[in-house]
C-alpha cells in the first residue's frame, strides 16, 4: 500500500495534553472548553480533572 501523501511535508502540530492541532488559537480554544467544561461528559464519570496552570500558551517554535 502506498502513502498518498508521500513526498509532501507533515504540517507542523502543537500538543497540549490530549489536544493536537496545527493552530496554537483552536489549542487555547480547547484549553478554554475544557475549563467551562463544554465538552461531552465521559459515561459513568462524575469527576472533573481540570487542566493544571497554564505555565504558557500554546505557539509554534
């Protein structure tokens, strides 16, 4: 099986956590839904893990 993109270069990707994006503002998003816990609750789960502080925001170096 051949790779269809072979040859063309991987975007570079930020991670934070369990958050992967190649826009450091989409990470910051997901940091700020995750606080204000907008995203789905987990079935069966009734604790809430917040992020711990933030020493910087996400950037590309």
């Amino acid at each position: 099986m051949t790779n269809p993109c072979a040859g063309a270069p991987a975007p570079a990707h930020l991670i934070y956590r369990n958050f992967v994006s190649s826009r450091a503002d989409r990470i910051e998003q997901a940091k700020e839904d995750w606080r204000e816990q907008r995203f789905a609750s987990v079935p069966a789960e009734t604790d809430f893990i917040p992020l711990p502080p933030d020493p910087f925001p996400a950037r590309v170096r």
